[in-house]
C-alpha cells in the first residue's frame, strides 16, 4: 500500500516536470539566464520609488519647519510690539527714569514668549526704546525714535 502511494506521487511528479518543460520550450526555469532580471527591475523600481518618496518627505519637512519658524517670528514680533506698549503705559503712570532696562524674563504675556526693553531719554535727540521679542528661540526686536 504505501510502495503505491508512492509511486503514484513520482509518477505525478515526472507528469508535472514534463509538462514544465513543454510549457516552456525545454528550458528549465531556475536555470533560465532571463530569471534574475525581473528582480534586477523590480529592485531599480523600489529604489527609485523609496528615493521619491524620502525627496518629497524632505520638502514637506523643511516647509513645515519654514512655517514653524514664521509662526515663532510672528510671536517675537508682538512680544517686541508689547514690551513697548507696556513701558510707554507705565511711564505715562508711574513717570519711570530717563534711561534703564525693562523686561518681562518669565512667562508674563501667558504664550511663552518675553521681552526685554532697553530705553534712553538723556543726551542727544533721538531718544530711542529698543524692544526685543523672544519666542521659542527666536528673537524679533523695535526701535522707536523721537
């Protein structure tokens, strides 16, 4: 029983092996000289679709930090713009001195950013206020003369 069984499977065997060589013209497949250059193709297609695909990555990075940047800048610019606010509504209150520095070090606007104001009203007109915004990093700084 079992010397039948397996005769019938080297039997079906050399069938399959006679109708691959039919099929394809006699020659064996594995030992065919075309075989490997499907893989050749398929190999230069990934490596060219994976090298597209990290390009436009790398665009949509730098644009994204390029707008991250923008947003910070922004920021620093009207921390800047309120230090100056800030310092002219508390000279015209309290009267401060004639030159010095003014500042908000810690997180007095409530967003993280701060400023530093540097102001001169001795000497020589123009007298100036130099605000100097910083957000994340990034600084963005006015100067009022009059």
């Amino acid at each position: 029983m079992l010397n039948s069984k397996f005769s019938a499977i080297v039997n079906l065997s050399k069938q399959i092996l006679q109708w691959r060589e039919s099929a394809f013209g006699g020659q064996q497949i594995l030992n065919s000289k075309k075989s490997g250059f499907s893989l050749v193709i398929a190999m230069m297609l990934m490596t060219l679709t994976v090298s597209t695909v990290l390009g436009i990555v790398s665009l949509f990075l730098r644009e994204f930090k390029l707008n991250t940047d923008l947003k910070y800048s922004t920021q620093a610019f009207y921390a800047a713009e309120t230090g100056i606010e800030k310092y002219l509504w508390e000279f015209r209150r309290n009267g401060m001195g004639n030159k010095g520095i003014f500042s908000c070090a810690t997180d007095c606007l409530g967003n993280g950013a701060t400023y530093s104001l540097e102001y001169d009203f001795t000497g020589e007109v123009p007298f100036y206020i130099l605000s100097t915004g910083d957000f994340r990093g990034i600084k963005r700084a006015i100067r009022t003369n009059f």
